[in-house]
C-alpha cells in the first residue's frame, strides 16, 4: 500500500497539538512530596544493637564504601564459665559518594542490621561530607516500613514448626 507523503509528518504534528492543549503535570518537589513506590530504595539504615561487627558487609561490599572499626571487649563469666570476648561496634559509616547503592551489604548482613529506608534527602554541598556515620544511619532506621505481610493461604515459614514434634529418639526424631 503506497503511503502519501507527509503522512508521517502529520502524524507527528497531530501528537505534538495534542500534547499542547493538555494540563501540565508539574509537582512542585520541595513543597509536595512525591509518592514513592512501596519498598523504594532511598539510603541505608543501621540497627546497632544487631551489628555483631562480622565485617560481611565491609568485605561483599564492590565499592569497599562501608568503615567499620571496632574493639573487644571482655564480659564477666557466670558460674563454672570462662569470660567470653565480644566485638564493640565503634565506627560505622558508609561512603554515599562511592556507594551504587547495590544492596550487596543489606543481603550479606546475617543479623538484620542494615535495611532500605524510603528517605532520600540527604544531599550535601561538599562531597566529602557525603560519608554519614552511625549516629546518622541509626536516625533513618526509624524511617524503614515495616515487612509487607504474607499472602493469605501461603505456606507457613520452613522454620516454624507445623505441629508436635515427637521426641528425638535414635532416629533424630523426624522421618526424611
């Protein structure tokens, strides 16, 4: 089928008068906020008291943005016990000039330390002060949504037993 000329042309121009005459749609950002899509990325939140300082985080890390320093500290044995040596969290911080922002470091955390907060203002003026220690990023820990719930008729957990267990006898007390 042989087209005419300038069809194309009309098409386009057809396109650019509808757009025209159509409202625009301009949020004015710092004064209305914009909705965000359930479970967005924004920055890295830290949980102190679930750091164990393991360093998975530091080490997975492809961009070695995240500083970890820390000292051993000695607790105090109960009866017939010998004292056990713990780490102390003492620095924490994440580089956000060097982060991509992967989430390597939130999925390598075996305790749940680290979580996606929503928050996404937290530019700066000098890039330098883009590296935010753990004072910071236990102030959007409060931000982070909480877990979506289950799907109605899912199956429950692995880990939550699903009924009475019998007692271990020589078998180990379950059938495989």
């Amino acid at each position: 089928m042989a087209r005419l000329p300038g069809s194309g042309l009309a098409k386009g121009l057809a396109v650019t008068l509808r757009t025209m005459t159509r409202r625009s749609v301009t949020r004015q950002y710092p004064e209305v906020q914009p909705d965000l899509p359930p479970r967005s990325r924004g920055v890295i939140a830290l949980l102190e008291e679930n750091c164990t300082v393991c360093m998975l985080c530091a080490r997975e890390c492809p961009d070695w943005c995240i500083y970890i320093d820390s000292h051993k500290e000695t607790l105090p044995a109960p009866e017939g016990g010998r004292p056990r040596a713990r780490n102390v969290l003492d620095r924490f911080a994440i580089d956000f000039a060097l982060c991509m922002y992967c989430g390597i470091c939130i999925e390598a955390c075996p305790f749940d330390a680290l979580f996606w907060s929503p928050e996404f203002e937290y530019a700066e003026y000098d890039i330098t002060e883009l590296t935010h220690e753990r004072e910071r990023l236990r102030e959007w820990m409060w931000t982070v949504p909480p877990p979506p719930a289950h799907d109605k008729g899912a199956e429950p957990p692995r880990e939550l037993p699903k009924g009475p267990r019998s007692p271990a006898g020589p078998g180990g007390g379950r059938a495989r």
